[in-house]
C-alpha cells in the first residue's frame, strides 16, 4: 500500500495536472501531492526499517535501507521544492515569462519527473531502472527549455544529446550484465532482478562485468554529472526555472549515482577485486580537482553552483569508491547534506535573481539590504555547503577526508586542494552578493523562504547530532553497499 502511494501519487499527479496545471490552484495542488507523496515515503520507510529488506508485487519492487533512505530523501526534496515552486513560478507568470500552457506543463512534468525518480529507486529490475532513467530525462529536457529562449533550447538540445548518449552507453552495459546473468540464472526476467543477481553475484563472469561496469559507469556516470562528462549540466542548471534547477542537484544526480552503486556492489563481489572502486575514485577526484578550478571563472550565479554539484557528487562518488562501512556512512550523509543544502542554496538564488532580474553574480548585490531572510540564506547555504562546522557537509567531509588518509593517503592532498579552491571561490562570490553596497529596493512580495530554513536547520542538526535512527539506518545502508 505504501508503495503504490510512493509510485501513484506523482503519476496521478502529472495526469491531474496535464488537464487543470494551468488553473490559480495548480500550485497547491501540485504542493499537495507532493506532500501525499512525502507521507507514502515515510510510511514506507518505517516499515522497511522495522521489518527489513522487502519485495513488493512478487519480485517486481524491491525495498530495502539503501534505496528507501533516497526514496525518503527524493520525496522531501520535492514536496519542499514544489512549496518554493508556488511563489516562485507565480511570478514568473505574472512578469510575462510563462504563459498558462507552459505552466501547466511544468506542473505535469514536475510530478512526471518525482514519478521517474522513484521508479529508478524502487524498481528490482535493471532494465526498468534504465527505462526510467530515460523518462527522467525526457521529462527534465522539457522542464529545461521551459522558457523558450534561445539559449535555454540549446540548453536543452546539449543535455538531451549528452545525456541521451550516456544513457545508450548505460543500455549497453546493461545487456552485457544480462548476458552474464544469463548464463547463471537462465534466459528470461530473472536475470534483470537485482535479487537475483546479488544472490548470485560471485558467479557472475568477470571479465564481461568488468566491461559492462566501463559502460555503465560512464552512462550514468553522465547523469550524476562526472567530469568529463558534466558538460550538460552547468547549462541546464543555469537555463531552466530555478526550481527545476533544486531537484536537479538535489535528486536526479543521486539517482544516478544510486544506479552505479548498485553495480559497484555486483562487479565487486564478481571479481573480487577493487577495479568499480578504482574507477569510481578516479573519476570522482577529477570532477572534485575540475570543478573547484571552473567555480572561480563563473560569472552567472546559477552556473556556478551547478558546478558546486559536480564537485560534490566527486567527493560521494570518491567515497562509495573506497568502500568498506565508514566510507559509505559517511557518502550516504554527504549525498544527504549535499541535497539538502543545495536545494536549499537554489531556493535563495531563485529569490535573488527574481529581484534583481539578472543571473550575473556581478550584478547581484547587498542582499542582506534589500532582503534580509533571502541574504542570510544563501549566506549561510553557502557556509553550509563550504563545509563549515557545524553543519552536516563538515561531518560527512571530515569522515571522508580521514578515511582517505587511512585507506588511499595519495587522494588526500588532491581533496584537500579541491575543497581549499572550491571554498575561496564560493565564499568570496557569495560574500560579495550578500554583503555588497547595492542601491536596488526590497523585494516586492514576500520569498518563500520557509524551504530554506527548513533545509539548513537539518544540516545543522546532522552536522551537530544524527540521532540514534537515523545513524543506524545509513550504518544498515552502508553495510549493504560497503
């Protein structure tokens, strides 16, 4: 029962809001399922914590605490985001940038887009996961060409292309996951079920899934946005409404990321060697070295976030690449503190760059002055996602850094460096916007900044204390994927 809310509430949503999106009360009600959808997730979760590992519907859904934590974390995200989408996409509307057919679009493909994600979670069959990757990106490359500017076009046309080459190399590595399957498990379904290949993975043919993980690495690898293959990602980030732009760092590159860890764990037990966590190390210190170095040449405000996203999906996918239960603890609370604070950093930025009307950082100035609340959010958005104590970035940094200086001491200097850039980048931009002399006047209607808040103050808390529950539950996680 908890399932089929977690999965129909979103899906009846994009078909409510296909016909009535574009109605004064669209808003609310796209806020109002989101919120049902949030519910089903913690009822779900709760039972998978109290009774353990599960199939649903005969083998079709498989549930257990690693991928219910995101599936509790994607419902927040988005139950929050369509909240800020309220005030936020009104404005939009009034000024003359969306007409009513394209708002009731974004309404339909916003709840399509929470409906894709949490298939990709939920279901126990690689080939299903695949299918709904793509629909995410279908949907998403909708969202991002919203506006109908030229630029958010190409925006669109770039993230399509990347993206959909990226998810034909995933495909292929999922047919020769199969094919190695195959041979264990028989022709048919079964061979696609993570159930049954986790059952079987020491089987499994080792040099077709060292192969298969290169593909499917780089696949979705494109989704969750590593360098090389993150070029989509500042543009469509920077294009699309801001919101649009919340769920994209905050959820769709943890899915993405979620899909290779679930292979990292096949082809680990498969070869019995560390070839997935190599790999996955160093592709995630690149992006980590990469994008601190891009963060200071950035000139638009939503751009250069974006490229904090590709820094921070590094150092998760550097974590899950080491392995073992302390390094997984600690990239399932960074993948949790990241979402958190950037969805919450984004809030801010939307409000920011609704009042000035420009996403040139240069422009955006004395934010504290002309809106208090939108100022000290990013201000401390910004603090937050800088791994500053005492927030849950901290933690979960801390964690990594001193399991790298026990297990890979040669990656430490190459975070450390990466952090240090990407924080006197960040920081000096975000000062000057908050703090800067600006003669603009305040805002003209009241942000929702309520999100924000909520966002950081979890941060903090986790950065402070994780209570019992919760630390057994990403220890439970960990365990799995470790």
């Amino acid at each position: 029962m908890e399932l089929l809310l977690v999965l129909g509430l979103p899906l009846l949503g994009a078909l409510l809001q296909a016909v009535w999106g574009n109605r004064p009360w669209a808003a609310e009600l796209n806020a109002s399922m989101s919120l049902l959808t949030f519910l089903g997730a913690a009822a779900l979760t709760a039972k998978v914590i109290s009774l353990g590992p599960m199939t649903i519907w005969g083998e079709l859904f498989f549930i257990d605490p690693f991928n219910v934590f995101l599936v509790a974390l994607t419902a927040l995200v988005g139950f929050t985001t369509a909240l800020f989408g309220r005030v936020y996409m009104r404005v939009e509307q009034e000024r003359g940038k969306l007409s009513a057919g394209r708002l009731r679009l974004y309404h339909s493909m916003y709840q399509m887009f929470m409906f894709t994600m949490l298939l990709a979670l939920t279901t126990n069959n690689v080939g299903i996961l695949w299918v709904a990757m793509e629909a995410a990106t279908l949907a998403t490359v909708l969202l991002v060409s919203l506006y109908r500017t030229p630029s958010g076009i190409e925006a669109a046309w770039k993230y399509f292309i990347l993206c959909g080459v990226g998810i034909a190399q995933a495909l292929f590595g999922t047919i020769l996951l199969y094919l190695a399957a195959e041979k264990v498990l028989g022709a048919g379904g079964s061979a696609l079920l993570w159930t049954h290949l986790h059952a079987v993975q020491d089987q499994l043919e080792p040099n077709v899934l060292s192969i298969a993980f290169v593909f499917l690495l780089v696949g979705y690898g494109t989704k969750v946005g590593l360098v090389p293959l993150h070029n989509w990602l500042p543009d469509a980030h920077a294009e699309g409404p801001t919101p649009i732009s919340a769920v994209l760092s905050g959820l769709l590159l943890n899915v993405a990321l979620y899909a290779v860890v679930r292979n990292k764990v096949l082809v680990d037990g498969a070869l019995g060697t560390h070839l997935a966590g190599n790999l996955m190390m160093g592709f995630g210190l690149l992006s980590v070295i990469v994008a601190a170095f891009f963060l200071s040449r950035q000139k638009d405000v939503k751009r250069l976030f974006a490229y904090s996203s590709v820094e921070h999906m590094g150092i998760i996918t550097f974590a899950f690449g080491m392995g073992g239960p302390v390094a997984s603890f600690a990239g399932l609370l960074h993948m949790t503190a990241h979402s958190l604070t950037k969805s919450a950093i984004f809030f801010a930025v939307g409000h920011a760059t609704q009042k000035t009307g420009t996403q040139v950082i240069d422009q955006i100035r004395g934010l504290i002055h002309t809106s208090p609340v939108v100022g000290w959010g990013l201000m401390l958005g910004a603090i937050a996602i800088l791994g500053i104590p005492p927030f849950g970035v901290f933690a979960s940094e801390f964690l990594i850094l001193t399991t790298a200086m026990q297990q890979q001491p040669w990656a430490t200097p190459i975070l450390l460096t990466g952090l240090a850039v990407a924080f006197a980048a960040i920081f000096s931009k975000a000062q000057a916007m908050v703090f800067g002399t600006t003669t603009a006047q305040r805002l003209p209607h009241p942000p929702a900044v309520l999100p924000v808040f909520v966002h950081l103050l979890i941060v903090l808390v986790l950065g402070l204390y994780i209570p019992p529950y919760l630390a057994g539950w990403y220890r439970a996680a960990a365990r799995m994927i470790g």
